[in-house]
C-alpha cells in the first residue's frame, strides 16, 4: 500500500533512490491523498530525483509556502477582529505550528483557521467574529443547534471577502465525548507568541494532537496527523518530556490516546515500537491507500467512521443524530 511507502519515505528519505517511475506515482498519490505533499517536498529537498517528480515537490513547496502566508493573514486578521475584547485566543493546529515557527510546520497544508476561546466569552467572540466579516457556514437550524449544545466549537463561519473559514473552540473535544479536558487549564498555560495570540503549551499541543486523531474522529488525515506528533515530540526531545506529557494527557483524560500516538508515531516515522494488536488495526487504517492515492480498505473506513461516531456520543444519541442525517440527504463515506 502506497500510505506505508509515504511514511518509509518520511521516515528515510534516502530510499527514494530506489523508486521506479510506479513507485514515484504511488510516492507522490500518496502525499497529495494524504495532504502531504508540502511535508514530501520539504523532507526531500536536495535530493536527486527525476526531473517530473522534482517539478512536483517544487510547485508544492511554493504552494506550501503561499498556504503559510495566508494562514498567518488570517490569524492576524483574527486577533485584529477580537483584540478590543481583551480576550485570550489561542492558535490550534497547523497555523499554530507555523506561528511558533515548530518544525511540524514545515510544509504543512493548513486549511481552517482553529482557535481556542474561554467558553464564558463565546458569544462576544461570536458577534466581533460576524461585525468584522464572518458569516456562518452551516444555516441548517439543526446543525446549529448540535454544535451549539454538543460540541466544542462554534459552528463554522467563514469570510465574505477572504473565503476563509475559522472554529472558534471552547474544547477540543465534543461536550458529548467520554474524556473531559481541562479547557481552562488549556488556556491558562498557553505559550504567548508576543503579539497578542498564544499556542497551547508543548505538552497540550501534543494532547490535542492525540485527542483530534484517536478520541474525536475516523482517523481520516492520520498519517499527517501522526507525522505532526512525530515532528513535535523529536523538536522537544528531552529526558523525562515524554513522561510529562504522559501526565498531563492523564490530567486531561486522555492518557489513552497520548501512549497510541506515541507508539504509533515511533512505529511509522521514528526508530520503531512495540504495537498492540489493537494498535495494527489503526495502522492499517492510515495506510490503507493503493498505487494511485485511493483508499482501498472500505471496511476498516467504514468500521472506524463508526467508531468516531460513538466515541462522540452515546449510541442512543448517535442513532438519533445519524438518523436525522440520513432523512435531511447526508450519507456517510463508502
């Protein structure tokens, strides 16, 4: 499968002197399926390679790169909407990496614009949000209603003029979830970036990596998701950090998920681990592409899409939800 090629490669960019012009199409399939393909072009830099392959890796560094001026826009164009408020804001995510200048930034595709708020003030954020040009992506009433009473994040909005969208997150995980984090904690040891943002302390960052992967969704985009935790944990490397982080992902409930990224990540992109049985399972999932990019293991998609599902809310809650879905014309992946 083309998904463990992408993580060799990540992992020993070297081998790519054995590549065939098959091999390449599987490489690079891969890399853009994944939203990898930034990452691919800036781990393989400098070396030799077929002049189409290096025309590909080029145009994605640059594309990479744009991607990183338009993220940092907008977060600032966030932090201008929200600064009268005088109100902490947090970046997630990818736009988080590139801000606090982390290595897992280094050609990272970044999308949505992801920031953490105190829960007391989501409705201010929400109106400056709107006066300064946001305006909602979801207008179902019953999409809104489930974000607004389930979720940890405000419906998304996105910009009139800019064509961009933010979540504004009180959480980062569904009020419905098993494990509950300490949002305020989250906040209250934010990094500050000197320009009226923050980022999630080193150990959180890595939590809510863990969290987003394997507590709150189907591992869709887990091969990137896990490259990100490779990246931070070698940035930080330190006798005892990863103990640290070990104890704060248990302070937050999520103890669980921080020990699988952890061996997950060593297993696919460092010097190796021990994987549970249950372990190879999620390993098969994010690698699960062909030759050509496309996901071929519809069963462990679907098996996992149902399985973010109940880890989001009861069963009885999620038949309810799924069922309302299916009559308003939603059907899942497959």
């Amino acid at each position: 499968m083309s998904g463990v090629l992408l993580a060799r490669t990540m992992r020993n960019p070297a081998q790519i002197a054995t590549l065939d012009a098959a091999g390449w199409t599987a490489l690079i399939g891969a890399a853009r399926a994944e939203q990898m393909l930034g990452n691919l072009a800036h781990r393989l830099e400098g070396l030799a390679m077929p002049a189409a392959a290096a025309r590909i890796l080029a145009d994605a560094r640059a594309s990479a790169g744009q991607g990183r001026i338009a993220a940092l826009w907008e977060a600032e164009m966030a932090r201008r909407a929200l600064a009268p408020l005088g109100v902490p804001v947090v970046l997630l995510k990818g736009t988080a990496f590139v801000a606090a200048g982390l290595s897992a930034g280094a050609g990272r595709s970044i999308g949505d614009l992801d920031i953490l708020v105190p829960h007391a003030v989501l409705d201010v954020v929400e109106h400056a949000l709107l006066a300064a040009g946001w305006e909602w992506v979801k207008p179902d009433p019953y999409d809104d209603a489930y974000y607004r009473r389930w979720m940890h994040e405000l419906p998304p909005l996105i910009h009139r003029s800019r064509d961009r969208m933010i979540d504004v997150h009180h959480t980062i995980l569904p009020r419905t979830a098993r494990p509950t984090p300490d949002a305020a904690l989250l906040i209250a040891d934010a990094m500050p970036l000197g320009n009226g943002l923050s980022v999630l302390s080193r150990e959180d960052m890595l939590v809510h990596a863990a969290a987003h992967l394997f507590a709150d969704g189907d591992l869709a985009g887990g091969l990137r998701n896990l490259w990100d935790i490779h990246c931070l944990l070698d940035e930080w490397d330190a006798p005892g950090f990863r103990e640290h982080v070990s104890t704060r992902a248990r302070h937050h409930g999520l103890g669980e998920a921080i020990a699988r990224a952890m061996r997950l990540s060593d297993a696919l992109y460092g010097a190796g681990a021990k994987l549970t049985a249950a372990d190879r399972w999620f390993v098969r999932r994010v690698t699960g592409r062909d030759g050509w990019g496309v996901q071929r293991r519809k069963a462990s998609e679907q098996a996992f899409y149902l399985r973010g599902h109940l880890l989001r809310m009861p069963p009885p809650m999620l038949a309810r939800h799924l069922w309302t879905k299916w009559r308003k014309g939603y059907r899942p992946i497959g």
